[in-house]
C-alpha cells in the first residue's frame, strides 16, 4: 500500500477513497477492515496540534493546503508495521 511519509514534516498521509490517480482500490487503506484503527476525537490535544482543526461529529478533522494542492483530511491512528517493526496508535492523516 502507498503511504507518504514524509520526512521533512511530521506528517503521513494515506490516499482517499476517491483520490485520482491510484492504480486499483488495493492501493487505499481500508479502515472498515482494520481491528485497531480510531479516528482521533476532537477532545485529543493531537486535534490541537493540526493546522484549522474542524469537528465533523466526534472526528478531528481539518483543511490544509501542502505544495499547489488543498484538501480535507481526518486525524487518525491505528497499528503501523513495516517488516518487524510495530508502532501502535500510530497517527496518520487520510485525505478526503
């Protein structure tokens, strides 16, 4: 799967659903089948942390514009594993 890590920020970024440009829906994250992902509620400081944060529900979200490009993300954590390296409640963003 793509994830941007990018390493000159703080950030990660997953694509959306509906982002153009992707090879086949093998390449988006698919939350609904993850045990341990969370959407990160508006109440958590990381909500604080991100630029423009926005309630939609109980969700952090938030506008940013990176580079030419704005665009809506969701504040989100879940288990992240490369190789034998496992960093729980890893917090990423998926663009919307």
């Amino acid at each position: 799967m793509l994830m941007a890590l990018d390493t000159s920020n703080d950030v990660t970024w997953l694509p959306c659903p509906t982002c153009i440009g992707f090879p086949s829906s093998s390449a988006i994250f698919g939350f609904t089948k993850s045990s341990s992902f969370t959407p990160i509620p508006c109440g958590d400081a990381r909500c604080n942390q991100v630029p423009n944060p926005s309630c939609q529900g109980t969700n952090c979200s938030f506008n940013m514009t990176y580079d030419s490009s704005a665009f809506q993300a969701v504040l989100s954590r879940d288990t992240l594993h490369i190789t034998d390296d496992i960093f729980p409640a890893y917090t990423f963003n998926i663009t919307s």
